[in-house]
C-alpha cells in the first residue's frame, strides 16, 4: 500500500463510496491527474493543474470543462466548447466515483488549525467535472 499527504479545501465534501455519483471531493484529482491532467501538470503524481475549487457549490471542478481558456491560455476562444465537450468524455463525467483512494483522518493539528485550506495549484484517475 502506498501513502500520500494530500491537501484538501476544508468545506469540500467527504469523499463517496466508488461507483457512488460523484460529489466533487477532489481526492483524485489531488493525489494524481488523469491523462491529460498529468499532460498539463506536467506530472503523474500529486495535485492536477488543472483543479479548480469552486467556492459557490463547494466543490471541486475540473479546469478543463469549467474554465477551458484559464487552463490554456493560448486556447482561441472558439475553441472553448470543444475543449469542454472533449474533457468531459476523457474524465467520464456522471459515470460515478472510480477512485480506489481510501483515506485516513485528518491530523490533528490541521483540524484544530481549520484544515490545510485551498493549497497553491499544483493531481486520481478522473474528474469533478
Ligand atoms: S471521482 Fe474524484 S472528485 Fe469525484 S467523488 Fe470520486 S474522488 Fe471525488
Ligand atoms: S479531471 Fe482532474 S486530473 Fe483530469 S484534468 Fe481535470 S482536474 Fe485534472
């Protein structure tokens, strides 16, 4: 078995069962990017570039389908809608949880500090969309 600090935004929802709907947890894609996740971060371990907290639903999005042109900057407009649509069917959004991450408690001195909060950008196999 292989452990991974991973740091998570304090609001963000617990992470679900696999094969439950997905919540937006982020757990995937902070201890590891997808494909193109690990393309744009240029890693295949850790936080993907790409993550984005979205602080009106609390929840973790997937830069690539929320903010096609923040992730690539040098993207045509245009392009955008593509972009998203593409996204969507490389992390197979709505297919539900496929992270087989598990999760131990918080340590305590995050807890009591409030959590590790919403850490710089830095990676799961896919996709709060
Ligand atoms: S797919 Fe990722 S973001 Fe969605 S519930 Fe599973 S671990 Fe969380
Ligand atoms: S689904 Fe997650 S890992 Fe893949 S590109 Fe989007 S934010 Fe990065």
């Amino acid at each position: 078995m292989r452990y991974q600090t991973i740091q998570l935004h304090p609001s963000a929802p617990a992470k679900p069962d696999w094969g439950a709907a997905c919540n937006g947890c982020g757990v995937c894609c902070t201890a590891e990017p997808c494909p193109p996740g690990a393309w744009l971060s240029r890693r295949w371990k850790g936080r993907c570039s790409a993550l984005r907290w979205d602080e009106n639903t609390l929840r973790y999005r997937c830069g690539l389908v929320v903010a096609p042109g923040a992730v690539l900057p040098w993207l045509p407009r245009a392009a955008g809608p593509l972009v998203r649509r593409l996204a969507l069917r490389w992390i197979a959004a709505a297919r539900g949880c496929d992270s087989a991450v598990e999760l131990a408690p918080a340590d305590a001195a995050d807890v009591a500090a409030g959590g590790p909060g919403e850490p710089a950008p830095g990676g799961g196999s896919h996709q709060p969309s």
